[in-house]
C-alpha cells in the first residue's frame, strides 16, 4: 500500500473509530482529558508503526490498548512529583490485564454509557448537550457554538467546567436503571436529535449533508431504543423521525451538491424500507397515548413521505398536527412551520396571514428560513418587490453556502 493510500486508510478510520476509542478510554482511565491525550497519542503510534507492521485485524482493540498504555506512561512521569498519580497509575495497571479483552467489555456500549454520563443530572442542560456533542459524537466547538447561537469560547468554557464536575462529584460511568434512566432520557434524545440535524443540514461549509452524524445520532437512538426496559414513545418517535428525513437523503440535492425542495425531489429515489420502518414506530408510539413532540414531529414528516407527491398531501392533516404540537410544544419555529402548511392548505395569502404576525418575534426575525417562507408566499401570490426584499433578507442572515446559492438563484428569477 503506498503512502497516499495508506494515510487515506488510517483518515477513515480515525474519522469511523475514533468516537468509539475515546467513549472506551474514558470508561477505562476514568478521566476525559486524560483520554483525549491517549487517543492521539494511540492514533501517532499508529501512524509511526503501522506502516510497517501493518494495519491489524482488531484495529480498534489495538487503539484501545495502545492507549491506555500511553497513558499509564504518561501518568508515571508526571508521577515522580505527585504521590497521587503514582497511586492512579499503579491501579491502572493492576486493572489492565483483566480489562485489556476489550471485545467483551461491552465497548460497543461504551458511548452509551458516556452519553448517560454527560447527560447526569449534576449538570446544567446546556452543558450536558454540549458536553456529549463534544466527546460522544466529536463535533467542534464552533459547530456546537452554532447550535447553541454562542459564543465558542463560551462553549469551550461549558465544557471544561462539565468535565471537572464529573471528574470531582465522582459522576459514574454507567447507564442508570429504573427512574433514573427515564429522568436523563430526554437529555438524551435532545442530544441524539441535535446531532442528527447537523448531519441533516450542515450549519457551516460547503457540504450541505453530514451523512456520517445523520447516521451516527440513528445508531446512537437504536442503541437507546433497544436498552429500554419498556417500549418508551418518544424514543420510539425519535427514531422515525429521523428515519423518515434520512430516507429521502439522496433526493435532497442535486450531484453538483445544489439543494432541492421538498417538492421538487423525486420520491421514487426514497428509502422505502425505512420509510416502513418508520411508520410503524410512529403508529406504535401514537397509540400507547403517552406521545410527545417527536412522535407528533414523525407523524407530521411521514404524513409527506406517504403522499404520491406534494399536490397529493394531506395538508389539513399536518396542520392540525401542528395545532397540535403547538399545544404540546409552543414555540415559534412551529408556528412558522404550521403558518407555511396552512399556505399550502388554503394558499399563499392564508399562510402570509398566519406568518405575518409571527414576525414580530425576534427568534423569527433572525432566522434566515422564517424570510424564506415569507418571499416564497409573496413570489406565488405574484408580488415581486416583497418577495424580492424578503429573500435578500434571507440571504443576508444564511450562513450555509448552499442555502444562500438556492436564495440567489431565487433573486435572480425575480429579476
């Protein structure tokens, strides 16, 4: 395998395995940073001995040993001035051999493990969600800071006062039973979801679509799903959510990497066996009566997939899920969504009516696709100035480049 080759090998690897090395060097040192450390200096060595020994069968169980040795190393050099460390080190030893099969400790469960940990109730939300973003599926700083609407270095600073409140309340690395567990679960779906809309819009760069995190937040909600003790809704409708977005992944744009509109994309291409899938979770989640936003947010999505086409839908349906919802979860974002259905329920000037007073929102008057929705209106019902006015208000607060060549595209249509 020559160099360029090789260094492609070891970049996949990191980007498939290197979440799962850390969730496991964490459970193994008991110490974030710690781990963070003995992750890349497992991914260094391998870089340097791999060449020519070759890249092992168990690639993943050799970053895990190889790294905890790295910072058992590390650990009794800083040791020759802090008798507590040398104690940390010497136990870490003792505990290698026994835990060193790391196939049948459950490290496939280890990020479930972490992400119950980062979700403690000892710690605020905003840092539990950030915290888990952080070293559970490895988004940046920045990107999270985008998710949030902050600042990074405050971000930054959330997340090194989440892992010293772990490390000094002694916070365990386990998933919790009973009460415990239902309590943290809806930390936990907020994350799973947080990490899925990154994949399915990118806030930043050139690519638009994430694959990789859209995935990685529906395997990450399987694994949720199915530690359950009982079937719980919302996990249930969590997960159809997702699916039913994610089945249409190769429809959203076009191979120039251009986005396409719902109603535009050709749903012949859509993953029907997921789209099943999901429409059984949702319907089993909807009849135990005990349902929340993200199962009536799964009912509203596959309300679309079903359809034959866009004509087709039944919008009167999705928008008395959306009063719905707008019961269970006020929020603008809904009622901008609900204003857009009625658009297409009773036509462009019902939804301007709907959505003008909801503009008065600041969350709405910052958000790039509350003007989109309003130019769209105005350009069907003919009114070019307004349209025109309102999609240069969208693109002046896009920031994803794809999103601003679609509102560019749509200004040079209006002349």
């Amino acid at each position: 395998m020559d160099g360029t080759a090789f260094t492609r090998e070891v970049d996949a690897l990191f980007a498939r395995e290197s979440r799962r090395v850390l969730a496991t060097l964490i459970r193994l040192l008991g110490d974030f940073d710690l781990a963070e450390d003995a992750l890349q200096e497992a991914f260094m060595a391998a870089l340097r001995q791999w060449p020519e020994e070759g890249i092992p069968d168990n690639a993943r169980a050799w970053l895990v040993s190889t790294g905890r040795f790295k910072a058992i190393d590390q650990l009794r050099r800083r040791a020759r001035y802090d008798q507590i460390l040398h104690q940390q080190a010497e136990q870490l030893t003792a505990r290698s051999v026994v835990e060193m099969e790391v196939e049948n400790v459950g490290i496939e469960d280890d990020r479930l493990r972490l992400i119950f940990t980062c979700c403690h109730p000892g710690l605020a939300q905003e840092a539990q969600v950030a915290l888990t973003l952080r070293e559970v599926c490895g988004l940046t700083t920045e990107e999270i800071a985008r998710a949030f609407l902050k600042k990074p270095s405050t971000v930054a600073q959330r997340i090194v006062r989440a892992k010293a409140k772990i490390r000094d309340a002694r916070i365990p690395y386990e998933v919790p039973e009973g009460d415990d567990l239902f309590e943290r679960l809806q930390s936990v779906l907020q994350v799973i979801y947080l990490v899925f809309n990154e994949g399915y819009l990118a806030s930043s760069g050139e690519q638009l679509l994430r694959h990789d995190l859209s995935e990685e937040a529906i395997r990450l909600a399987e694994l949720v799903l199915a530690l359950l003790p009982r079937p719980e809704p919302e996990a249930q409708g969590l997960l159809a959510l997702m699916l039913l977005h994610h089945a249409r992944r190769a429809t959203r744009t076009t191979t120039e990497g251009e986005l396409v509109l719902l109603e535009q994309q050709d749903r012949s291409l859509w993953d029907r066996e997921e789209i099943a899938r999901a429409d059984e979770l949702v319907r089993s989640a909807l009849l135990t009566q005990r349902f929340g936003p993200y199962t009536l947010q799964a009912a509203i999505a596959a309300v679309h997939a079903l359809a034959p086409s866009s004509d087709a839908t039944d919008w009167a349906e999705i928008v008395g899920l959306y009063d719905l919802l707008l019961t269970m979860m006020p929020s603008p974002i809904v009622a901008l969504n609900r204003a857009v259905a009625v658009a297409m329920r009773d036509g462009p000037q019902a939804g301007l009516q709907a959505l003008e007073p909801l503009m008065e929102d600041a969350t709405l008057r910052d958000y790039h696709l509350a003007h989109a929705a309003r130019a769209d209106m105005h350009r069907r019902l003919g009114q070019r100035e307004p349209a025109r006015s309102a999609y240069q208000a969208a693109l002046d607060r896009a920031t994803q480049p794809a999103e601003q060549r679609f509102l560019r595209q749509r200004l040079a249509e209006l002349g």
